[in-house]
C-alpha cells in the first residue's frame, strides 16, 4: 500500500470512500470480491422470499382446501383444479403409489385363486410393509421438494460465515503494507501510522456488512424451510389418514 501522501503531509481522507479509493490494489481485489459476494447473497435472499412465499401460500391454500373435502374423489377433484404445487404432488404420489399396489395385490390374489403361489400372502389392500413404503415415498418426495426449494440457501451460510475470514485477510495485508510504508518513510507517529491502519479496517468493516446480512437471511429462511417440509410431513400424514378411511389402506 502506498502511503507517501499521507505520510509526507499531504491531504488526509475524510471519510471511507476516500480510504477506498486511495487503497493498495491488495485491499481493491478484497472489497471486491465482497461487494460480489454482497450481491450474490442479497439476490438469493431475494429469490428465496419470492419463492418460499409463493411455495408456502400455494400449500395453505390446498391444505384448507383439502380438509375441506372429505372423500377421495373430492380430493382428487381438488388436484385437478389447484396450481403445481408441493402438497398435490405428494397427493397424487400417493394415489399413483397405492393404485399400483392393489393391482399388484389383486394380481397375486388371482394367482393364488387359481392354485399358483404368490411371492408373499399379498391381499387386495395394503400391507404394514406397503405402507410403510408408502410413508418413506412421501418423505422421499417432500425431502426432494425441500432441496428443491433450499439449494442456494448454503451459499448464504457459505457468504456468511467466509466474508468475515476475507476481510481478516485483508485487513491483516493492509497492516502489513502500512507498516512497511511507515518503515520505509522512517515516520511512525499518530498522524503517519492512523491513515493506514484505517484503510485496512476497512476491509473487516465491509466484511462485516456482508456476512451480518447473509447470516440473518439464511437463518430465517432455513426456518421458513423447515416449517414448510412440517407441513408437507403433516399433509402426508392426513393423506395416508384418508386412504386409510376410504379402505384403500
């Protein structure tokens, strides 16, 4: 960092953006990799609320719904009405799973009537076994919807916990270099040494704008997530509950 103007009397900064501008190249390159990791998280927390909140208004609006329709054929009904969405994908996984496997048991029901031996005491409803299968499917599913909506939210943690450590490293070259320019100009009072220790501070200050941000984002969001796979692991319940009232189960 070159500090002669400081150092020899000249102008002093006024502020932080002229600390900035008069900064070795060293302290540039990391206040700019943090402004784009600024960006970057500030865009994911955005994409994040748009569609968490879409995710999560979408799923209420079914779940009322679907308490509402108390058959299976209303419910279905309902499917076929409602937008994409998480809850009547889990709904039709569902469906899609337990229409196979009452095939697949009337199928090895026949072969028994007609003196062939099935692979196992299959009946024309679900087993414990399918059903469990079933409970792990959905999981599976919601599991699958969960990472869908939560795949840039490591990114914040990673800005999060990364941009204090990036503006440590440059703070700690800034110090470096203004120690070196005070050594080489042979002047180490107040006036020369305060200059330079102030724009390496400056890199732990961005850093610390940076990450503040990303870390309340992503704890909020993950949050957010973990309250929408309850309510997909709730809805799963209430699904299996129907199948179970209607005798499909």
């Amino acid at each position: 960092m070159i500090l002669g103007f400081f150092q020899i009397g000249g102008a002093i900064p006024n502020g932080a953006l002229d600390l900035i501008m008069s900064a070795a190249l060293s302290t540039k390159i990391v206040l700019s990799v943090l402004a784009v990791l600024s960006l970057l998280s500030w865009a994911i927390m955005l994409g994040a609320w748009r569609q968490l909140g879409k995710a999560e208004r979408a799923a209420l609006a079914f779940q009322h719904a679907f308490e509402s329709a108390p058959r299976l054929d209303e419910a279905g009904a309902l499917v076929k009405r409602s937008k994409p969405g998480a809850l009547p994908r889990l709904f039709l996984r569902a469906l899609h799973f337990v229409s196979e496997a009452r095939i697949r048991n009337q199928q090895a029901r026949e072969m028994a009537a007609m003196g062939a031996t099935p692979a196992g005491g299959a009946t024309y409803t679900l087993s414990a076994t399918q059903i469990e299968t079933l409970r792990l499917l959905l999981d599976a599913e919601a599991a699958e919807e969960r990472d869908r909506l939560g795949r840039y939210l490591p990114w914040l943690a990673t800005t999060g916990s990364a941009s204090p450590l990036i503006g440590l490293f440059g703070t700690v070259l800034g110090v470096i270099e203004a120690f070196l320019g005070i050594a080489s100009k042979g002047s180490g009072n107040l006036g020369a040494v305060a200059p330079g220790v102030a724009e390496a501070l400056i890199a732990t200050a961005a850093a610390l704008a940076v990450a503040i941000p990303a870390t309340f984002g992503y704890n909020i969001f993950a949050n957010k997530l973990n309250r929408f796979d309850a309510m997909m692991e709730n809805f799963s319940t209430d699904v299996i509950a129907l199948l179970a009232r209607e005798g499909h189960i």
